[in-house]
C-alpha cells in the first residue's frame, strides 16, 4: 500500500488536552521521507516519573527541543507536503489523532487537514481483528514477526518499525484476499 504516512507522538501520558505532546515522528516508507522534532517540555506537565520511563532528562531535552508554536510550524511544513497519504499508526485513531487535535488546530490549515479527514490504516485495529486474544503493543507485534525496534518511545524509531508492521499486515491482507 503506498502513500501512507506513518506518524507517531511520545506524550507526558494519556490524556490529551491534560498531558503534552512532547515529539513527533512521522516517516512516508514510499519515499523515505522522514520527520522528527522534539518539543520543549512544560516541567508541571512532564513528570519525573515519565521522563524515567521514556529515558529522559528535562532539562537536557529542553535544551534541543523546540516550542510547541516552532514545533507546529515544522510539523505543517512537512505534512502539507504529503495530502495525498493516507494517515497511519499504532493506535492513531483513538490516541495520536486525539493528542494532535487537542493541542494543534488541524482543521484550520490545509497542510494538516488530510491527517483528521481520511480513515487512517491503524495497525493496532488490524491487529486486534486478527489476534484477539494477544496483547497488542507494537513491541509484542514486531516480535511476533521477528523485526525489531533499537529505540522504542523514541518517535521516530516507533515510526519507521510501525512501518515494518503495516507491511506484514499488508502481506497477510493481500494473502487472505487472494484466497477468496
């Protein structure tokens, strides 16, 4: 399946609109093109016990990192060049697609509009048709088919094995279609 956009975010926890978006990946596998930004976390947001667990320390992040509006700015740049893709992710539809419409405004910039208005191939979904009764991390999914992610919360990383999933799933779509 070409033009999909594999996008992901690493957020301060699970509540969009409360917990912040703190980067963004996004990688198009067709082209290779790719996008990453870190966003400069609000430390009453970002608590000590999450940045343990994505590995980070504050103050070191913050000093890469870009502003939210900066971030905007870079994340609308790139995705206006992709329109014609197709949105995709590891539970976009019902994180990463709340995350980004609870603190960027999508639907005001023709850029973006694509991310919020197509259905987006989500392998967490197709997942959890295919294999009910398994857990469904990306981690437990790239293991079942033997591929690996070196950085896991690490947007970009996440992304690009995301990607590697979507193509098994496609492989296996493909191969039941084939046999009807």
């Amino acid at each position: 399946m070409n033009n999909l956009v594999y996008i992901d975010l690493e957020t301060t926890g699970f509540q969009p609109g409360k917990n912040q978006i703190i980067q963004i990946g996004a990688y198009r596998p067709d082209t290779g093109d790719e996008f990453e930004c870190k966003i400069q976390c609000d430390p009453d947001r970002c608590t000590p016990k999450t940045m343990a667990f994505l590995n980070l320390d504050i103050e070191a992040w913050n000093k890469t990192a870009s502003t939210l509006p900066e971030a905007w700015d870079l994340f609308r740049a790139w995705a206006g060049k992709h329109r014609d893709c197709t949105p995709a992710g590891h539970n976009f539809a019902r994180f990463d697609l709340a995350f980004l419409e609870a603190t960027f405004p999508l639907f005001d910039h023709d850029e973006t509009q694509w991310i919020s208005k197509k259905t987006p191939f989500d392998t967490l979904i197709i997942a959890n048709y295919l294999w009910p009764d398994m857990r469904h991390t990306l981690g437990d999914l790239l293991e079942k088919f033997g591929l690996t992610n070196p950085n896991p919360h690490d947007a970009l990383f996440d992304v690009k094995a995301n990607a590697k999933l979507g193509d098994k799933l496609i492989e296996i779509r493909d191969t039941l279609s084939a046999g009807l």
